[in-house]
C-alpha cells in the first residue's frame, strides 16, 4: 500500500479531536504579508480557509494590503508625509485606500476562496455599519480607532454557509466619514466583537521571540506585558502583542502570532498537537 495514503489516513485520524474541537468555533483570520503578492501562496491559504469551513469552523478573513495601496499611491502621483513612522492620510489617501482594499485586494481572496470550491463574500467595516470609527490621531488624518463594532451581518454569513472575507476600512461617527483600520487592529476588534474562539494573525516571523531570540510557544497575557515593558517585544511586534491583549480583554479565548509564510499554518497551528508559534491566552 502507497505510504503516502497510510500517512494521509494517519494524520485524519490524529486531527479528529481538534475537528471536533473546533465544531462550530469562530476563528478570525489576519491575512497578509508576501503571501498575499504569491498566487500558489493565496491559493493554499484559500485552500486552508475552505476546509476550516468544510469542517463545521467559522473562519473570518481580515486582510491589509500595503504594498498595493503604495504601489497605487506611486502610480497616481499621490505623496504621502509620516508623522512618527505612520503614514498620514488625508482626503485623497483614504479614497485610494478604500479603493484598493476594498476593490483590488479583497475581491483578488474572495475569487481564490471561490476557486478552491468555497462560498465567500467580500465586504468592508462600512458594509452594514461592522464598525464604525473615530480618529485615532489627528496628527495622522483619517486613520481610525474601531470605537463600535455591529457583527450581525458577519453571524449572518455564517448561518448561510458563507466565509467572509473583511477590508479594514471603517465608517465615521459623521455622515461620509471613511477611515483607514490597521488590519491587525480591525482582526482584533472584529475577534472580540464576536468572542471568536481563535485569532490568528498571520505575519512574516515564527512568532513571540524571547531575549535569546528564540520563539516562545506559550505567553500570558502579564508575559507578554512584562516583555513589551522590558523591551523584549519591540518593533512591529508591539502592535500586534498589544492587538491581542486587548481581543483577549473582550472575551476572544487565544490569539496565536505565527509565520504566515509556513505551509498550512492555520491548519497546523488548529488541527495539530504541536500547533505553530505563539498562543497568547490567560493561564489554565
């Protein structure tokens, strides 16, 4: 008998009590990276994605798109100023950047989910008021600081047997307001929202690194706290440490930063023993 097929039916077999486990969990996704810019890349994470749904999971997709919104902002002759290393945005930034997440970007997941035989529906947090916004620094324009979350229509697709997929572009407390969500931020209030049972977000690292610069597999909240204090966490890892205190603070049970670069990180991460780079959960 093919090895391969004994090994496939092995590793079913060793999955079943997280399929089980996770029988009708929610569990946000934060996609972006280089694997969005890599077509094998999103298809195997659209494929991933798919199964999760197959199996009786709930999986949201929140995703970024930086690259594209610079590569746009280049291409239309828009230039940008930066206050403390963020980008302000301003009338015309903004409008760009609807357009791009909301349009190029989104739509490109939604199509790769319907390729591998998934049901998706794209939308952004202005689609039936998901969540609405206030600024989050005036220094930086119409960057905004989710401050009211309606997830309804997210539960909706749920029940008809739909993946949503999520551009973090947010409405204003004022009539026509649109504000630009950092995505990690927009997974994290999206996660709380919903008390999803997982928050991955994917990144372009292993995970949590400690002093020694090796990957810590499992933190606490008051780990991670100490470390960003202590300046273990620094750098780009700040705000998504902090992205994940705050969705465990709203009920989410474990946020898990992992390489968004590994094959099958979501499945390993979910379906395996081992899992993939650091959970971030409040002790057993």
């Amino acid at each position: 008998m093919n090895r391969d097929w004994i090994a496939t039916a092995r590793t079913l077999s060793e999955a079943l009590p997280y399929l089980q486990r996770y029988s009708g969990a929610v569990v946000v996704v934060k996609f972006g990276g280089n694997a969005m810019g890599d077509a094998d890349a999103m298809a195997e994470f659209a494929r991933d994605v798919v199964l999760m749904k197959q199996v009786g999971m709930n999986p949201v997709i929140v995703h970024g798109g930086g690259p594209m919104i610079n590569e746009m902002l280049d291409r239309l002759g828009i230039k940008s100023e930066f206050v403390r290393g963020k980008r302000v945005t301003d009338k015309a930034t903004v409008e760009v950047v609807e357009m791009v997440l909301t349009g190029l970007v989104n739509k490109r997941i939604v199509q790769a989910i319907m390729d591998e035989g998934g049901r998706a529906v794209g939308l952004s947090g202005k689609d039936d008021d998901l969540m609405v916004a206030v600024a989050d620094d005036p220094e930086l324009g119409f960057v905004g600081r989710p401050v009211e979350m309606n997830v309804q229509v997210l539960r909706d697709l749920f029940t008809a047997g739909i993946i949503p997929v999520v551009a973090p572009v947010a409405t204003g407390m004022d009539f026509n307001e649109t504000f630009n969500v950092n995505g990690d931020t927009a997974a994290g209030a999206i996660a709380g929202a919903l008390k999803a049972d997982r928050l991955l977000l994917l990144t372009d690292v292993p995970g949590v690194k400690d002093a020694s610069g090796a990957v810590v597999t499992q933190l606490s909240p008051d780990q991670v706290r100490a470390m960003i204090a202590d300046g273990t966490i620094s750098g780009g890892m700040i705000p998504k440490a902090e992205t994940a205190l705050e969705a465990l603070s709203k009920g989410v049970r474990a946020v898990v930063i992992l390489d968004g670069r590994l094959p099958n990180a979501s499945l390993l991460e979910l379906f395996t023993e081992h899992g993939a780079g650091s959970i971030i959960r409040e002790p057993r």
